[in-house]
C-alpha cells in the first residue's frame, strides 16, 4: 500500500513569492490533515478535511494560506504570499475516519521543507 | 488549556539503558494520548497510544504510563538501542472528536549511543 506521498520535499522561495505544497493521501481515506513543524516547535494542526469539505481549519494562521482538496482526493496547501515565518516543516497526513477513533492510525506523509529567505 | 508540555528537549541514553520522555497538559477532557516517532527525512509514525482508564500500556520495550491525577504521561523505552535514536512527540486529542485533531508536544530528540 503506498502511503500518504507530499510534493516538493523541499522549497526554497523569496519572501512575497507564491507556493503550493502538494498532498496525496493513502487510497481511501476520507480524512486529511495538514499539519507544521516551526524549527523546534511542536508540530501545530492547521486544518481537517473529510473527503472534499474542510472540517475544521481552526489552526490556518491567517487568509495567506489558502487548502483545497477538489474531488476528494490530494490536497494542496497553497502561500500566497510567503513570508519568512512560514518557514518549516509542512505535513500531510490521513486516515480512514477520524483520526483518533478506536484502532485507527494516522499516517503521515515525509513532509515538505519551506524555507522562506 | 490546548497545550501539551514535553521533556526533556533532548536525551542522551547508552544502549541498554531506558529513556524516559515526559508530557504533561492541562486540559482534563483529553482522552486519547498517543506517542509518535520520527526519523530522519520522515514523517511522525503512531508508536503507542494510551486512553485515560487504564494507567498504563506496553508494547514490547515501549511503555507508557498514565497519572489522570497528575495530568501527565511518560513514554518507556526499555534496553533503548541505537535504532530507537528518533525525535518523539507526545500527543493529545479528544477521541470522540469528530476531527480527530492532535495537539502535539515539542518533540524529544533521543540519541542511544551503542
């Protein structure tokens, strides 16, 4: 089974730039969340979507960031535009259901380093 | 309230040694408390999760203990080897969360030296 695949693994942009960050979740799973790791920080939440509705986006930091996930199927996470504290480690992950349900596992794909100069 | 504190930032253990990594949080509704591990260049992957009715849960070398008084959860790593050597991270969620969103700690970088 493949697992939970992001693209690029790493992007290096200017401050101002645009970038999209590109997620592919395990076949069949409903539920994707993105998810960021600040250098050293805890990895923070950012948001949850089931298939192609966006539950619960509590964590975006602000309207620069902008995720669809059109269909249902891979995701994008798009930076519009960058700016140097958007740098960090951005993860993909998914599950069948909720995440946190009974014997459920949550997977998560390699991540992507920005890294906003 | 939506926090979960994590210790030691790092750790040095010899193999054969336990490392002992800490979490700690304030929020008493959490009820689902996983652990994950992450190597280099990939991502978290779910190690062990413990729910709040039992104190604690082993898998294997890896144990974590419960204290619902005290709010807080450790993870065990019994005859630690250097392929444990790995950043983990504690987490907290609420199980019957429609979203299944997890609050993670900082991360313990773990090095077992052979």
């Amino acid at each position: 089974e493949a697992g939970v695949t992001q693209f690029p693994s790493h992007s290096v942009i200017e401050k101002g730039q645009t970038v999209t960050l590109r997620c592919d979740p395990i076949s069949g799973h409903d539920n994707l969340y993105w998810y960021r790791r600040v250098m050293g920080k805890e990895i923070k939440f950012l948001l949850h979507f089931v298939k192609e509705s966006k539950q619960d986006e509590s964590g975006m930091p602000n309207n620069r960031f902008l995720a669809e996930r059109t269909g249902g199927t891979y995701s994008t996470l798009k930076v519009q535009p960058a700016e140097l504290e958007d740098s960090g480690v951005y993860f993909c992950a998914s599950s069948r259901i909720r995440a946190t349900a009974t014997n459920e596992k949550l997977f998560f794909g390699s991540g992507t380093q920005l890294s906003v100069l | 309230q939506q926090q979960v504190k994590q210790s030691p930032q790092s750790l040095i253990v010899q193999k054969g040694g336990i490392s002992i990594i800490n979490c700690a949080y304030e929020n008493t509704a959490f009820d689902y408390f996983p652990w994950y591990q992450q190597f280099p260049g990939k991502g978290p992957a779910l190690l062990i999760a413990i729910r709040p009715d039992v104190s604690e849960k082993k898998e294997g070398r890896f144990t974590i203990s419960f204290n619902k008084s005290a709010k807080q959860f450790s993870l065990h790593i019994m005859d630690s080897q250097p392929g444990d050597s790995a950043t983990y991270f504690c987490a907290a969620s609420f199980a019957h969360n429609q979203g299944g969103k997890l609050i993670f700690g900082q991360g313990t970088e773990l090095s077992v030296k052979p």
